[in-house]
C-alpha cells in the first residue's frame, strides 16, 4: 500500500516549484501535502479554548429535555474524557 501512494500518486504529483494550490487552503507536490495552521499567537488560542468550552458546556450544565438522563446525572456525559 505504501508504494501505491507513492508511486501512483505522490509520483504524478508537480515539483515543489510548481505546486497545487486548492484554494489557499491546501497544497500539493511531490515533496507532501501541505495544509497551512494559524501562526501560535494568543488569540489562536483563546479560540480554540472557547470552542471547546462550548462544546463541553452542555454536558455540564444538564441541558436536555425533562426527564432525559442528563437532567439527574450530568457529569455522566463526561465519562468519554477518561
């Protein structure tokens, strides 16, 4: 399977010099795929701290129809964390 990938695709793929772009978002050549990350600033991480928080925050706050599980035990939904 490996040389698969690299002889029938990464192989047909351009130089480094002449590189596929996709949209600013992905790059391609013959040296690997390359998809850009935001520079390692603050802000970067107060948003991903901010996703995450409101990703976690239903579960800890009990949020769901009357009688479900989660209104008497909504720590429960946090097992997948261990």
């Amino acid at each position: 399977q490996l040389f698969f990938w690299y002889f029938a695709v990464f192989f047909q793929l351009p130089r480094p010099q002449d590189q596929i772009e996709v949209d600013n978002l992905l790059y391609m050549s013959k040296s690997g795929v390359v998809i850009p990350w935001p520079q390692n600033q603050t802000s970067v991480w107060l948003w991903l701290l901010v996703l995450a928080l409101m990703a976690i925050a239903p579960s800890l706050s009990g949020a769901g129809a009357p009688g479900e599980l989660w209104n008497r035990q909504p720590l429960a939904n946090l097992s997948w964390l261990l």
